[in-house]
C-alpha cells in the first residue's frame, strides 16, 4: 500500500485499486475496443449535428430576403458544427471518464459537486449578458440553446478532469515505471481534452458572430468576444485545477526518484539533462496559463479581441 510524507513529518496510507502487476499486459493500457468507442462517438457527432442545426433552423423564414437566407445558411452550416464538435467531446469525455476508473476509487459525490459548481457558473455567467450590455435583447432563446448544447457536451470533460484531480492527489499505484506511465497518459489526457474544448470555444463564438445583425433580433456584434471570455472562462475553472494537480504528482515523482542529490559529480550532467527532459515530459516547465495558451488555440484572439474592445469603449 502506498505512504506519502505529509507536511506535519507523518505518514498516510492511501487504499488503492489493486492491480496485478506480475502480468506483462499494462493494466493501464487503454482497452482494445477501438471500433465500439469509434461507432459511439460518430453517433454522438450525428446526434449533436442534428441538435444544432436543428436549433438553428428555428429560425428560419420564408419571407425572409435572399441575403437574409445566406445568412441563416451560414448559421446554420456553424451551428451544426458547433454540434457535431459538442458530441464528439462527449463521447471523447465518457470514453476518458471510464479510463481513468482503472487508476483510482473515484468519489463521485465530488466529480458531481465540481460539476454542479460549473454548471452554476456557466448559467450564472450566461444570464448576465443581458445586464452587460443592457439590451434585453441580447440573449436570444436559440442562443441560450446553442450555449446548453455545448454545456452538455463539454460535462463528461468536466467530470473527467474532477476526476483526474482525484486520482493526483494521493499517491500513484505500482513502481515508478508503472506512476510514471499513469502521469503521462493523464497529462495527454487532459491535453486532449484542453484542445477539443478549445475548438467548442471557436465555434461558439463563431455561431454568435455567424447570429448578428439578421432576423427579428439584431443581435450586439460585440457579444461574440464576450461568449468568448465566457467560454474561456468556463474552461480554465474546469482545467486549471486538474493541471495543478497533475504538476504537482509529477513534480512528486521527479524529487522522489531522480533526486541529484545522491549523483557522482562526473554524472551530474547527464543526470540533470535526464531530469530536465523528464521534467518537461510531465509539463513541469510550464504555466498554467501557457499550457492553456499552448492548448487552447483561441485564447489569444479573445484577450486580444477584449481589450480592443473595452479600448474603443473607452473604458
């Protein structure tokens, strides 16, 4: 059973998922069922781009003008993708979700509470675009849609991202091999995860900007940098923990087994460049903020885009 040193001097135990380590078969090798997970994603993808364009067509009118049409058409075409992206994160997040069951016991009234926590968030900062621009005309019904769609499918994300936060916060099971290779899978896990809500993101606002100045409500052009930053925001609540944490567990791993301190002088070169490239390995030469700048394209343009913004304001 593995111990870990706490601050106070003493020692806790941590009850693990027992694994039979005497196979040569990796325990943690991702299960050998590539074609289900593929059909059921694919279903997921279909069923969210039938949602979204459904949605969008909701809009649609036959007394519209022809310009108005080419409008529509291309809400619609961004809305189905928008779609078709918030289905393939969730499948994407289900398949990880049952991954990640194989490293740790997880507790899943907690993977529920971070959940509702963003969940709360999310609709919080939704509703509070009418009061941001004073329009009440802002918030439109097929925008708030659009925006639960793309919820709905970035949860399973957010549960699974609680739920590696779980699994780095105790100690790893097996030998150093064995931790070694759980830290990078989660770390490419989350990364992944990172770049398909990342791409959510783009859509969203692409769908707000693809909605404005057509149709009954003439929506404000400045709400798609705003649904961005939301967006964004969203996100690094949902990441930024987890990567944390993962840092952390690694950092852990580097002091414990590839101390320098013990290392022959003429070794010490190499030792360290060994370290050094380990370190990075686990991304502990990053920032937050760098690897959700590395992972998450769209972050740039929407800071950017916001501070242009309140510039022309005048704020």
């Amino acid at each position: 059973m593995p111990v870990e040193p706490m601050p106070t001097g003493e020692y806790r135990m941590v009850t693990q998922r027992a694994f039979d380590y005497g196979v040569t078969e990796d325990p943690h090798a991702p299960r050998d069922d590539a074609g289900s997970v593929g059909d059921y994603r694919l279903l997921c993808m279909l069923l969210g781009t039938l949602i979204g364009a459904g949605i969008a067509s909701l809009s649609f009118k036959l007394a519209d003008s022809p310009a108005e049409r080419d409008q529509w058409l291309i809400f619609l075409l961004i809305a189905g993708l928008l779609g078709a992206a918030a289905g393939e994160a969730f499948g994407f997040g289900m398949s990880r979700w049952f991954e990640v069951q194989q490293y740790h016991s997880i507790k899943r009234w907690r993977v529920t509470l971070s959940v509702v926590m963003v969940l709360i968030i999310a609709a919080a900062l939704i509703a509070s675009t009418n009061y941001v621009f004073a329009n009440k005309e802002t918030l439109t019904s097929r925008g708030i849609a659009l925006s639960a769609l793309a919820i709905a499918g970035g949860l399973p994300t957010a549960a699974t991202l609680a739920a590696i936060k779980q699994v780095c916060a105790d100690p790893l099971p097996g030998g150093p091999g064995a931790q070694l290779s759980a830290m990078l899978r989660l770390r490419q896990m989350s990364t992944r995860m990172l770049s398909q809500l990342g791409v959510l993101v783009l859509l969203i606002m692409g769908v707000n900007g693809a909605a404005a100045n057509w149709g009954d409500i003439q929506q404000n052009p400045k709400v798609v940098i705003f649904s961005g930053v939301v967006a964004s925001f969203i996100i690094a609540i949902m990441y930024v923990p987890t990567a944390s944490a993962l840092r952390r567990r690694g950092a852990i791993f580097v002091g414990r087994h590839f101390s320098l301190a013990d290392t022959p002088t003429d070794q010490l070169a190499s030792a360290a460049e060994d370290r050094q490239k380990l370190e990075k390995m686990l991304g502990l030469d990053q920032t937050t903020f760098g690897e959700l700048k590395a992972g998450f394209v769209v972050l740039t343009p929407v800071v950017v885009g916001l501070v242009a913004t309140l510039l022309k304001a005048g704020v």
